[in-house]
C-alpha cells in the first residue's frame, strides 16, 4: 500500500456524526483530513462548532460550504455525515472523479422502489443502488474490501442484524415475524434543535416515536435477507429515552422447538468468536448500553424462553460511533487496506 495517508474529506463535520469522524480520522494513521462540510457552519473553524475537538491540530481548519468539485479536487475519500436524501445526488459525482465514498445517510441502504414508501423521496440515482455495499462488516467484509461505495448502516439495524442473521440461518428462530422494540438517547436525532428535544421535553421521558414508520425497518429486513437469503417480516417500535448516546434493541422471535439459551448464545460466539468488535454475552449476563458508550463495540445476548417459545435477543451500542462514524472507518479501514481495528476504541469510559 502506498505510505502516503488518504486524503479524506468529512461533509457534515459541524454534526454529532461528523464530529466523531473528525476525532476518530485525526488519530489515523493512514488518513489525512482535507475538506471540513457544512451548511450553516460554514466559515467556522472546527474548535469554534466542536470546542471539545480544540486540542486537534486541525482545531482552526474552516468548515467550507459543500461544493462537490472542490471536494473531488483535495481528496481521495468521502465521509457524507449529511441528513438523508442529501447525499444520493452528491454520491455519483464523487465516484465518477474516481473517490471512494463511505455514506452515513440511508441513501444507498435498500432498493429504490422503498425509498419514497420509507423515506419520502423518490431516489434521484437508482442506477447507482447496485454499486453501494451494505457497510455491517462482520457480516459482509468481503464484499467491502475494495469497495467504492459503502452504505454504512443505521444505528438501529447494526445491533439487531448482528444477532437475528446467524440464528436465522442455523435455524434456531423460526422464519416468522421478529419483534423489534428500540431505545435510543437523543443524539440519535442529530444536532438541530426542536420542541421535542429540549431538556424540559426529554427529562423523565420515555416516548415511543414514529410507529409503524420508522424507515430502519425496511433496512432490518433487508439487511437480514442479504446475510440469510430469508426475508422476515420486523415490526420496529423506537422509542426515545433520557440518556445521551446509547441504543439498545430487544428482538423477540419464535423459538425451534428445544432450541435453548445455550444453543443460542453458542451460536452467536461461533459466528462472531474472530470479531474484535463483537462481545456475545455467556448465559444469565445483560447488556447494558453504558458498557458500550465511546466505544465500536456490540454487545449481544441471546435468552431462550421456552415457556412462551420465544427467542429474546438483545443488543447495545453507541449509537454514535458503531451505530454511526465507528463503523463508517471501520469500512473505510477494510475498504483501504488498514486492519479493521485501526483508531477505533474498544474500551468505555465507565462509571
Ligand atoms: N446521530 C446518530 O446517532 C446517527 C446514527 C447513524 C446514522 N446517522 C446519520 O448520519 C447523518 C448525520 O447525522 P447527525 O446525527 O450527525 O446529524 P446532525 O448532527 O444534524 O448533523 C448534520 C450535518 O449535516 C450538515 N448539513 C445539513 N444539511 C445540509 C445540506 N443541505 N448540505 C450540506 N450540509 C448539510 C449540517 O451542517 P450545519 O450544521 O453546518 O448546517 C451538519 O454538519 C444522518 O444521515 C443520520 O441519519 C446518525
């Protein structure tokens, strides 16, 4: 590999993604920040939209307004941290100028025909959907590695592909509806503040919000079909609760017949037992999303019911960083050429 770093250009920058891109790329060695997006916060310097980011030696870089040519002409990838349905009209330029492109947007994450059901918008780049990856890399490394376009996955998907995928396809879960309820912290919802996301508004709550509709719902399945080759239906219930960073889901499916937590929980450390950002739970532990907060890592667990004959996965992770910028390098890593592992922490900041 050539020893000279990647030029990589993060569009988002003064977002909560984006700003841990920024902390996470600065201690690469193989990547070179160039180009700092954004739209409103254009013309800042980082340390002024991320004052926590100051000590960085790019602290006075300026954020730049989105201009796809002026990206293309200082760097050799893309980061898109930028609201959905923003990026699917920047993406194709930038791989046509050669780059390669890691989206944290849900633009290239499911077939065009469920973008206007799921996300409103009719795609305005279907011919480009076949180039993008499905970025989840413990399940689909190689179709990663050398890969042009990676669609990084949404937060909640991450978590409950992980742990559905492998027992589907071992036949330890039936092939019925799974039931997904989710919990995220309030950066899930970005930066921009709203009525719903005040402090006054969020203390003490805990609301479930956009059901039956949340668009990671058409991406569980398709996520979960393209690692089986089943297609499940998932009804998703997120709700919003009063941490910060944080998601946890619990997935409830129909159990096969004397399959057992151990089955269960023994099929996920098979599956995972080479992943340095897998933690499968032994039997009688619980995830606890706290565990996972500043860190790339999953944490998964699998309990058996068999009196109600009901699988009940559970996952956690930082809704931020494996959720969002974490795994969006870790795709940039296998993509490039670098270990997987390369600037991503696995270890939390605790209590
Ligand atoms: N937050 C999460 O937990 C999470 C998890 C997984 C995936 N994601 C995805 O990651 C992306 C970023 O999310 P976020 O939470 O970081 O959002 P955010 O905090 O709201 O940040 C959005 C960023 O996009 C910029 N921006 C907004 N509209 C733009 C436009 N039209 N052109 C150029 N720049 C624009 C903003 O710049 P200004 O502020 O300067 O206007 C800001 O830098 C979204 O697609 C989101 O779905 C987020």
């Amino acid at each position: 590999m050539d020893a000279s770093p990647l030029r990589v250009a993060v569009l988002g920058a003064s977002g909560y993604a984006g700003g841990e891109l920024v902390r996470f790329l600065s201690a690469h060695p193989g990547a070179q920040i160039t180009f700092l997006g954004a739209r409103d916060s254009a013309g800042k310097p980082l340390a002024q939209v991320h004052p926590h980011l100051a000590s960085l030696p790019i602290a006075s870089m300026v954020l730049a307004a989105v201009d796809a040519d002026a990206v293309a002409e200082v760097a050799d990838v893309v980061f898109l941290a930028l609201p959905n349905g923003t990026t699917s009209p920047l993406v194709p330029g930038f791989l046509e100028a050669g780059m390669r492109v890691v989206d944290l947007a849900g633009d290239f994450r499911l077939p065009a025909d469920r973008y206007p059901e799921w996300y409103g918008f009719e795609h305005p780049a279907p011919g480009w959907l076949g180039k993008a990856v499905y970025g989840l890399p413990e399940l689909f490394a190689e179709r990663i590695s050398g890969a042009a376009l990676v669609a990084n996955p949404g937060c909640y998907p991450t978590p409950v592909i992980l742990c559905i995928s492998p027992l589907l396809a071992a036949g330890l879960i039936e092939t019925g509806p799974i039931r997904v309820d989710g919990k995220t912290g309030s950066s899930g919802a970005g930066r921009a503040a709203t009525e719903s996301s005040l402090f006054a508004s969020t203390e003490e709550s805990i609301r479930p919000y956009r059901v039956p509709r949340h668009q990671h719902t058409p991406e569980m399945e398709h996520g979960i079909e393209l690692a089986t080759g089943i297609a499940v239906p998932v009804i998703f219930v997120p709700h919003l609760v009063p941490t910060v960073r944080g998601v946890l889901i619990t997935a409830y499916a129909s159990l096969t017949d004397g399959v057992t937590t151990d089955h269960l929980t023994d099929a996920l450390m098979a599956s995972y037992a080479s992943e340095p950002f897998v933690r499968i739970l032994a039997a009688g532990e619980m995830v606890d999303s706290k565990r996972t907060r500043g860190t790339n890592v999953v944490e998964l667990q699998a309990v058996a019911d068999p009196r109600t004959g009901t699988a009940v996965l559970v996952g956690a992770v930082d809704n931020l960083i494996k959720g969002a910028a974490g795994q969006a390098i870790q795709n940039f890593n296998i993509a490039n050429g670098f270990d997987q592992t390369t600037a991503l922490p696995t270890l939390a900041v605790y209590p």
